[in-house]
C-alpha cells in the first residue's frame, strides 16, 4: 500500500504525534504517585518545549483544543504543575513541558471559617480539592478587574500557582470585610488569622465590588 501523503496525511501524523506524546506525558505523571501534588521542586528535568494544553480562565483544561473530560486525569496534570516565571510547566523527573494559562490554573470554590485557635482563618477549597489555609504563603491579593473599582481576587496555592476566587466565594469574603487603618490610611479589607489583606481604600467603597 502506498504511503499517505499530502495535507491529510500530514494532519494524521501530526495528531497521531500529538496523542503519542500525550500518553508519553500522562506515562510520567502517573510514575510521580499522582496523588497529591508532587515534589516538583526536587526535579530538574531537560526542558521539552511546550504542548498544546490550555487552562481556560473559568478553569475548564483543553488539550488540542479539545475539553478534558475526565476530571481524575485532570488532577494528575494538576498534580504536576508549576510555574517558573511567567511560564507554566508539568513537570516530572524526566521532562518539563510548557503549557497555557489564560489566568490563574485554579479556581477557589468554596471558603470557610477555622477559628479553632481563637484567630479565624480563612480556608478555601480549589476545584482540585486543595485546602489553603490563607495566610503568609497563602496570601490573598486583588488585582484590578475590567471595570474601573472591579476586583479580581487571587489565593496563593503553591509553587507560584494560584486560584481565582468565583464570584459567590468573593460575595462570601466581602460580607466579612472590615475597615483597618493601613500606613495612615483607612483601608477596607479582610482579615485571616494574624494577616489583613486590604482591596481598596474605605472611601472608594461604595459603588464597588
């Protein structure tokens, strides 16, 4: 049989290339353990370039294009990702690959309260069930929204990777905020453990968020 060629013999070989390197990438993810996030510090792999992978800003992670279904071979991607600089990589012992992050790699789905020790603090669940305890590593920041006085909220989950809070934990955490005086000036913001992380001077308050 003669060998296929021409664009859709091309276009098959490039997706067979694709789906093979996917299965070469998932192969070394499963070797970590993949559960739990991995040891990704203690690495220091060849760089591999980068692959067709995405997150979406409202979470969703693509491949090709293509949504992944299968929320399980998510978190073992999860499990291996790590940001260096402004790039994001999988990363294992053997490879680090480079994939797209439209705005933050996690989503912040649910927050709660531990006040165990006298000094509540703010907890939050990610779509990948990572539980941060908000605080100095965890910090909270908020960034301008597209809207002038708009918020985008941000937790540091780890290695650099953080969670954008939906919009019902952001309801959530500003029906706890609290005015504090912050270097002179009066500042509107929420308080976690012994942390206060101010959003907006007080006066600008009304009319925002």
């Amino acid at each position: 049989m003669a060998e296929e060629t021409g664009p859709t013999g091309q276009a098959t070989g490039e997706a067979g290339a694709a789906s093979g390197r996917l299965e070469a990438v998932m192969a070394a993810v499963k070797a970590t353990g993949g559960r739990g996030p991995a040891p990704v510090e203690k690495w220091n792999p060849p760089d591999c370039g980068d692959m067709d992978m995405r997150i979406a800003a409202d979470g969703t992670w693509f491949y090709m294009g293509t949504p992944i279904g299968r929320p399980a071979l998510v978190r073992l991607f999860a499990s291996v990702l790590t940001r260096e600089g402004t790039r994001y990589v999988l990363k294992t012992p053997v490879e680090k690959i480079g994939i797209t992050v439209d705005d933050a790699p996690f989503q912040a789905v649910e927050m709660a309260v531990d006040d165990a020790d006298g000094q509540p603090v703010l907890v939050f669940r990610t779509n990948m069930d990572d539980l941060v305890r908000c605080g100095p590593g965890h910090d909270l920041r908020f960034a301008p929204g597209g809207e002038p006085g708009e918020l985008t909220p941000y937790v540091h989950v780890r290695h650099g990777l953080e969670a954008r809070l939906t919009r019902a934990v952001f309801l959530d955490l500003v029906e706890r905020g609290e005015v504090r005086e912050v270097e002179g000036t009066a500042m509107f913001g929420v308080a976690s453990g012994r942390a206060f992380y101010a959003m907006m001077p007080a006066a600008q308050l009304e009319g925002s968020l």
